[in-house]
C-alpha cells in the first residue's frame, strides 16, 4: 500500500512539473535518409509521454523518467529545413522548449564541372536532394562564399550563374548548396579550371627589318577570344584556330629595331592570367642604315645652333649623326629617327653640308645635303599686338622664323625700337613711352642684312583710351522732327572721336576730352523706335552704348477718299490719310484688318472687296498701329442718292479737313454724279453735270463733279465756325454733313500719291524733282490753298486779278530743310480761283530731299519735300 502510494506522488510529480527536453541524438539529418530512431534526453518523461515531430506524434518508447526514444519515418526528410521536437505528457503538458532536428540539403553532383580559365560566365545547374525554395547555390572562389542568384527547379535541382570574375585567378572553385533559413550546408563539388599553356611558336627567329608576318603559337587551353602578348605589353590581332592552335599577326613595326633581341610570347585568355613565355629570336637587321630626310631639310647663314633630326631606317642606339665626316653627339630616338645639336659655327656662311649616318657593324648611310642659305625673315605673330595710348614703355615679342643675330625689327612708319636676338624663331623690340602718345597702327617688319626682309608684316595698334558715355541731351526726340544737335557727355574722347547713332557716323564736333556734339539727321528720327548712341576714338575703340528715344506720333485719321461708297457696288481702293502711320499699320473695317500699303507716314492703301460694301449702312474705319490704334470715321455705304460724310470733306491740296474761306476743297462720298464734268471756263457756275453743292444753304462753285468726288471752292463769304453741306445729284439730295472752317487752313499741293511739292524751278520754270534740282540761292514757286481772306477782296468763283494783286491778310512763313527761307512774293494766282502762289528763295542747304514746312497765320501745313542740287 505504501509503494503505490509513492509511486502515485511520483507521478502526480512528474505530471505536476511537465517534460523537458535537453538533448537530441542526432541532433541533424540528411534530406532523402532512410527512417531512424531519435534519443530524447531530458525529465519529467512519463510512461504515456508522445514525441511529436513539427506538432505530428512519433511511434515513441519510454525509457525512463529522463530518455524516450521515436522513430523518424524517412518521409519526413525529403525537404531540408529546421523541425522542431516536443515531448507531450498524458496530461497534457507540453515541453516549452522546442529543440529542432535540422536536414540539411544533399549536393550530389554539379554541371558543368570543368572549365577553360577565361571562358566567361556560366549557368551551373546543382543535382541533389531535399531542396527548399530557401536553398542557394553557393560559390566557394578567391577564399570567399558567395551567395547566387538562384532559380529553383525542384526539390532535386537547382540553377545559378557563375560570373566570369571567379574563373580570372589561379585558385580552386567549387559549388556548395545552403540552406538560408538554418545556414545548413551541403558538402562542397570542386570545379576544375582548365588554365591555358603555350608549347611552340613558329617561326622561332626571324630579322629585325623584316615585313610582317603571321606567328603561330601552339599548347593547350586556349579558348575563343584567347590573345597573343608581344613581351607582355603588346597584344596582337589573333585568330584563335582550336584550343591548342592560334596565329597572330606582326606588325613590320614592331620588331624593326635593327639591333635586335629577345621577344617573349605569351597568351592570355579573356579575363585569365598569362601563360607561360616562349622566347622569340629577332636577329639584328642584316641590311645597311638608310637615312632618307633631315628637318629642317636646309639650315639660314648666320643663324643660332639648332637641333637637326636624321630621318630614315635601321638606326640604333650606336648610330652616329656625321656632318662632312665629323661625328656629332647624336640622341637616339627611335630606329627610323636621331638628333644632334648642330653649333652655330657650321652654319656661318653659305655652303652645303653632306650629312650621313654610321652605325657599327653595319654599312653607314648614302649622303643626304643639308643647304645653308640666307634665307628671308618670315612673321608669324607679334605680342601683345596692341598697347593703350600714353602706355609706359612695352616690349614687343615677334615670332616667325630665319632670324639671325643681326636681325632687326623695324616698323612703318617709323617707331623707335631696339631689337634684341632671342632665337631663330623669336626677337624682341623695347618700345619707349614716348613713341606710344599717339593712336595709329604700324606694320612690323623683320629686316636682315643683304636686303632680306619679312614679305607680310604683323600689325601693331597704339589703341585709343576708351570712350564712355554717361549722359545724352537730348535724350529723346519725336519722329518726323527736324536736324537737331546731340550733345554727348562722358569720358577718353579724343580729337578725332565720332558719335554713331544705330551704327551711323555723324558729324562730330570735339568739345573736349568729356563732351561731344553731333548732327542727328531728320532721316535719322523718321520713324519710332529706341536708337544706340556709341562713341568710336581713333583705332576703333567703341563706348558703351547708350539708348536715345525716338517718340512715335500718335496715329489719326483725317480723311478719307472716297469717303463712302454705293451699296452693291465694285471693290475699290480707299485712301487712308492721316498721321503717325508706318509700315507696320493696318487699315481696319470694322475691327476687320483689310489688306493694307504704306505709302507714306502721312498715307495709306487699303483694298475694300465688294462683299463689304454689299449693304447700305455704316462702318467705322480705325488705322492699328505700332502706337496703338487711331480715331475712328464713318465710311458711309449709301442707296441710290448722294452720300457724304464728314471725314470726306478735306482741302484739295493737303486731303486734310484743313478748310478755310476760298480754299479749294475735295467732297468724297458715292453717287456725287451721274458722269465725270469739269468746268469749262471762269467764272465757276455752281451746277455742273446736274450736281449742285450748298453750304449752310447757299450754291458753291464748281471745278469738278464725279459719282465719288466733286471739286469746289469754299466761298469767300462763309464765317469761320462750323458750317452745314449737302449735294443734290439726279434730282436726290444728300443728308446734311456739318464740317468745320477755320480763319486759315493751307494745304501744299504735292505730286500724286506723294509727299513731293508741286513746284517750279525759276527762272527756268522747270517741274523740281530728281532730274531738275533747285540751287541753294535760286527762287522757287509753291502753290497752296486755304489761305484765308485776302486783300483786296476777290469774287468767289472768279479768277485773281493780276492788277491789282490780291494778298492773303495772315502772314505767310515758310521753312526750308528746317531753315527759314526768304519769301519774295505770297498772293493769289493771277487767272486762278483759290490758288496761294508763293514765290521762295532756297536756303544754303546740302544737296538732297529737303523738308518744305508753310504756316499761313497759326497754322501749319503737312511738312512736303523738296529737290535740292548742288551749288
């Protein structure tokens, strides 16, 4: 009763406490083994106990309270990998300390297993058993473990490649299998490495000199893209013919030493150490020395020591230089070039040295002729090629070739140097300061004794300082204005400095060494636009460049012609005129762009098609522009009637709405007419063509009728102020246009579509222009209207009277190229109705296009052009 007792405590003990695992034997496997039994030390094992394998019950024996024994099935080492045993008690306690048995991966073979030394990478496929995905081929190279890249086939194969790197060294490969997940190995394949051996060499002597030729190498190892070494150093082109057979090529070049030697062959495959050497034979060359140039091929008379290079074949590092059988101290370069030292001495006077070349042991060279002749000076450069003006003293350095110690440089014109020999190729010249105050620029010449002197001289400058510019006055100036003169403010002007306005000389005044002025054309400022201003001293130096603003002129429309048009009628051209236009304005049709020409800053061209017109109504006309887009007029596009606008009555000279009482006036407008009349004699009668023109009710007189313009003269009577115009044509009468008169409002007739004055040349009374110029000091003829009332007072409609002469009542002004000119005569035109003659004396002006600028009273006509000749 007491033993069960205390084996009933021990029990309760044992299960109380729980298994415990210490030990297992063997504590590690190989994958693919037979079944085997498995040794568990530990405690606290009871009769009941289970082993479990990864959580599965192994067939188990109890020993003992401390040792169990299972046995292990072999299906549970078929993969590699770390399996943990426990020890479950009857109760249910279980061991806390799992203890793994660990299989390790089995490598039974590998492929390939030998390769060549050299042959670059290869794919390794590993053969064995129990393979995880966790396995890896392992590369044993170089006394280092590498880890591959792995490709996993199965549970018996894997696959890696092998770098090229591992096959370059003379060590042992080999290729192992590891388990990443328990670092378990398998046991290391050697791969044998195949390195390569060279054997023989054909041919094994040949002479130095000799052409190339093709130099075989047998052995053993060689694989594709193996190469024949010339002494280690030199890699031949090889032609890899099988693993034991190679031939290279070798080149004339590379034996031609004509003292021969030793040449070792080796072989060496791609990434692979060499071989081993064999020696190759080159026999000293049989044949003579050659010597076949010298350089310089001739030496100058009187010039310095100089080197002499012996140009020809099979020189060696014996070979002498000979001058007229004397040996010089020679230089070996290499076989086919020497070099000596030839003294000054040799070359004293004219001759023609015989130069050879001697080598012990072999025959010397044949006799090439070294000629030394006076020769030309010859310049190539000069530096520094230029000094600032005032510079201190300089010392120029002239480069070229054929000097000698009695060499001189000399200039043109003259400066004062002294020349100093340096070598046949260089010579230095001291210029002192005082012959560097003035810019110019000299020619550098080399002059020898005997009349030898440098064909092409260098160019040496004493520059101006310079210039800078800080201010301008003006700074800015409105196109279209008159001459005017620029004064430019800076520093390092000189005498002879002139101001360039966009890269144009002008004529320049030198005020002093920080002042300039110029004369800036009216041709200059004609248009917009921002203008550079530079200085240039003498020699070309140029300033810094500063901006002038040449302001654009507002553009405006004053007239159009015609200034309306018929509905449904034909396309047709309108003139624009106006201000401020250039060659980038566009007439606009109701903010459509119309097909433009420029003509002139005062006019333009715009074609209208017919499909604009098709419908009566109105549309505004603009100009856009550079400076922004004009005022915009009515074009009027009437029925059957009359039609006229404001904008379409101007002065029939200027085609400006300048109008005063008397001018000759233009009416544009559509169905002014029914055909084209002009009036037959004076006095004017005011119908004509059955067209009749009221102002402010009354009947003018008329020159001229059309369907879209009629000619007529603005009564005498009509008061300054605004005044009221209709046209009746065809029995219909226009609607009623208001249009303004001033006290005075002259327009210069010009010749058509241009700027041009209709004037005459006195007294030969010819047409001026480009082929009949007027002359500074002779009297010219303008004709003008709207020149106001005169006095006394003419007829409307009537011609002047010639006795006595009608003058206007507000003074006549007129300006010549900007010049106020002499005015001899101002009245009206004996016979003609509404004409100002003017009778003017031509300022001394150059010869050229001349602005014509005519003010009657305050106002002013649009600025015209005349011809001016030379005196």
């Amino acid at each position: 009763m007491r033993l069960s007792l205390a084996i009933f405590i021990f029990s309760a003990v044992a299960y109380a406490q729980g298994p415990s695992i210490s030990s297992l034997q063997p504590p590690t496997a190989n994958a693919g083994s037979p079944s085997f039994t498995l040794t568990v030390n530990g405690s606290g094992f009871v009769s009941g106990s289970a082993v479990k394998w990864s959580g599965s019950s192994l067939a188990t024996t109890f020993v003992s309270d401390t040792l169990m024994t299972a046995a292990v099935p072999s299906n549970l080492l078929a993969i590699c990998g770390k399996f943990p045993v426990t020890v479950t008690n009857p109760g249910g306690a279980v061991s806390n300390n799992n203890t793994p048995v660990v299989v390790n991966p089995v490598l039974n073979a590998i492929s390939p297993n030998q390769l060549s030394a050299g042959s670059g990478g290869v794919n390794v496929t590993a053969f064995g058993q129990g393979f995880s995905s966790n396995v890896v081929i392992t590369l044993n190279a170089n006394g280092g473990k590498t880890n591959l890249a792995t490709n996993y086939g199965s549970p018996t194969t894997l696959s890696a490649f092998i770098p090229g790197t591992a096959f370059t060294g003379v060590y042992p490969v080999s290729i192992q299998v590891t388990d990443t997940s328990t670092g378990a190995a398998s046991d290391a394949f050697p791969i044998t490495i195949g390195y390569a051996n060279v054997t023989l060499i054909r041919p094994e002597s040949v002479n130095a000199g000799d052409p190339d030729f093709t130099l075989f190498v047998g052995g053993s190892g060689f694989v594709p893209g193996a190469q024949v070494f010339w002494n280690n150093t030199i890699g031949l082109v090889t032609q890899y013919i099988n693993s034991a057979t190679l031939s290279a090529a070798v080149p004339a070049a590379t034996y031609a030493d004509p003292a021969g030697g030793q040449i070792g062959i080796t072989v060496k495959n791609p990434g692979a150490a060499a071989t081993n050497s064999l020696t190759l034979i080159v026999h000293p060359d049989p044949r003579g020395t050659t010597l076949s140039s010298l350089d310089p091929p001739q030496a100058v008379t009187g010039g310095p020591s100089f080197t002499l290079t012996a140009i020809g074949s099979r020189f060696t590092t014996q070979s002498v230089i000979v001058w007229q059988n004397t040996p010089l101290p020679t230089t070996f370069v290499d076989s086919t070039k020497l070099t000596t030292l030839i003294p000054a001495s040799l070359i004293a006077v004219d001759a023609s040295a015989a130069i050879t070349v001697a080598t012990p042991g072999v025959t010397p060279s044949g006799v090439v002729r070294l000629p030394i002749v006076t020769a030309s000076p010859t310049v190539t450069s000069i530096s520094p090629a230029s000094v600032a003006m005032g510079s201190a003293a300089v010392t120029i350095t002239v480069t070229g070739s054929g000097f000698i110690p009695a060499s001189q440089v000399v200039s043109l014109p003259n400066l004062t140097m002294t020349t100093t020999y340096v070598s046949f190729t260089q010579l230095t010249a001291s210029v002192p300061a005082s012959s560097l105050t003035a810019a110019g620029s000299y020619a550098i010449r080399v002059n020898s004794p005997g009349g030898f002197f440098s064909p092409i001289p260098a160019t040496f400058t004493v520059q101006a300082p310079t210039p800078a510019i800080s201010k301008l006055a003006p700074a800015s100036a409105a196109a279209g204005g008159d001459n005017f003169t620029l004064t430019v403010t800076g520093s390092s002007f000189t005498a002879n400095a002139v101001v360039n306005f966009n890269n144009t000389p002008l004529t320049t005044t030198f005020v002093s060494a920080t002042q300039l002025t110029a004369v800036v054309p009216a041709s200059a400022i004609a248009t917009a636009g921002a203008a550079s201003v530079t200085v240039t001293n003498e020699g070309q130096t140029v300033s810094n460049a500063l901006s002038f603003t040449v302001a654009g002129t507002a553009t405006t429309i004053v007239s159009l012609n015609p200034a309306s048009a018929t509905a449904g009628g034909a396309a047709f051209t309108l003139t624009v005129t106006g201000t401020g236009f250039s060659a980038a304005s566009k007439v606009q049709w109701n903010s459509t762009a119309l097909t433009t020409t420029f003509v002139s800053s005062t006019q333009l061209t715009a074609a209208v098609p017919a499909n604009l017109i098709a419908a009566a109504g109105s549309v505004n006309i603009t100009v856009a522009g550079a400076a922004g887009p004009s005022n915009s007029v009515a074009f009027a596009i009437g029925g059957t009637g009359p039609n006229v606008t404001t904008a379409g009555i101007v002065n029939a000279a200027s085609n400006v709405p300048a109008i005063a009482p008397g001018a000759l006036i233009s009416i544009y407008g559509s169905n002014l007419a029914a055909a084209n009349a002009s009036a037959p004699s004076l006095p004017l009668t005011n119908t004509l063509g059955g067209t009749t023109v009221n102002v402010n009710g009354s009947a003018i007189p008329l020159l001229f009728v059309s369907a879209g313009q009629v000619n007529a003269q603005l009564p005498y009577e009509i008061k300054p102020g605004s005044a009221k115009l209709t046209v009746t044509a065809g029995g219909a009468e226009s609607a009623a246009v208001n249009f303004d008169v001033a006290a005075t409002g002259p327009g210069v007739f010009t010749i058509q579509q241009t700027n041009h004055v209709v004037a005459q040349n006195l007294p030969d009374f010819t047409l001026n222009g480009a082929d009949h110029p007027v002359l500074p000091g002779q009297y010219v003829t303008l004709y003008v209207t709207g020149q106001g009332s005169v006095d006394p007072p003419v007829t409307t409609g009537a011609g002047a009277p010639s006795d006595p002469l009608s003058y206007p009542q507000a003074p006549v002004v007129v300006k010549i190229g900007g010049q106020p000119a002499d005015v001899q005569f101002a009245g009206l035109a004996p016979a003609f109705v509404g004409l100002l003659q003017i009778n003017v004396k031509i300022p001394n002006l150059p010869a050229g296009e001349q602005t014509v600028d005519v003010s009657v009273g305050p106002v002013a006509a649009a600025q015209t052009m005349i011809t001016v000749g030379s005196k």
